[in-house]
C-alpha cells in the first residue's frame, strides 16, 4: 500500500470511525454514504452520520496463518479472524496477545493500537488496529477444556479419516 492511500485511510485505521444510518439504525464500518439496508437507499444520503465503533466484538471466524506474507515472517504463527463487533460490522484483524492454539469462535476481544509493519530503508512504521483478547471475568472465568474441542483450527479438514 502506498504511503498516501494509508494516510488517507488512516482516521479509520486509528479510530474505528463508521458511520450509522439514521434511519434504520445499521452501523457501517468502513462509513458508507448511502444505506444499503434501507428500501430507499438513495434517500439515506442525508442520513448517515459518523459512528464511532468501540473495538469490542466477538471472534466470528479464524484462520491460523503457519506461511507469513511478506513483512509478517516474525509473527508465524498467528491468527487472523473475522470478528463481529457488538455494534454490527464485522472487521478482519490479527488478534494478539493469545497462543493461537487457544483462539476459538466466540472469543471476546477488544481493538486494539498496534504496530503493523515497518516499510524498507525509509523505516516507515504503519500502525491500525489488532486484537486481544478481553480479560475474563464478565460471567464465563472457565479456561476452554482443550479435551473437549472440536478442531476449529485445522486449515485443511477436508477428507479427514480417522486412523
Ligand atoms: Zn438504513
């Protein structure tokens, strides 16, 4: 990504800023300027204001990344999930701060300000939003039993036979 095309992006990038159809109520992040959801979409033009989302969600889905791309070598392995925030819009992030071992559909996380990458000689840091995970203690404080999972985690399930 260019520099330019990221600063351009970034008070999204930084802030989770949506937007939200005055008229039905649907948060949209990236902003949008129209509300597809509304019958009338075009007449929502007029109606969309800034929303600010609040980083919290839930893990929707995951992926356990084992190849890196380019620039992410250190990090294998790790985990990109998409996660559903409590305002609606679901999001695609990295979540940190976990053994991926241990990320599993439903994890509460939070948004939170990291460093994305560094570019080349012009050491140019990018910085967006990452996930980790919420702190226990809102009702569930019991560790996953890893006896009883299910094997959400393999990336390529398909035509499994048991030995
Ligand atoms: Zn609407």
């Amino acid at each position: 990504m260019s520099i330019a095309r990221f600063w351009r992006e970034t008070p999204r990038r930084y802030n989770l800023g949506g937007s939200k159809c005055g008229r039905c109520g649907t948060v949209y992040f990236p902003p949008r300027a129209v509300c597809p959801a509304c019958p009338h979409h075009r007449e929502t033009l007029a109606q969309m204001a800034p929303f600010q989302l609040g980083g919290e969600g839930t893990v929707f889905s995951y992926t356990v990344v084992h190849e890196a791309a380019e620039g992410f070598e250190m990090q294998v392995p790790y985990v990109v999930a998409l996660v559903k925030t409590v305002e609606g819009p679901i999001l695609t992030g990295q979540v940190v701060d976990v053994d991926p071992a241990s990320v599993r559909i439903g994890l509460s996380v939070r948004a939170t300000f990291r460093k994305l990458r560094e570019e080349g000689k012009a050491g140019v840091i990018h910085y967006g939003y990452k996930f980790a995970p919420v702190e226990p203690g809102n009702g569930s404080a019991l560790p996953p039993r890893r006896t009883e999972r299910a094997v959400a985690s393999a990336p390529t399930g398909a035509d499994r036979t048991t030995a």
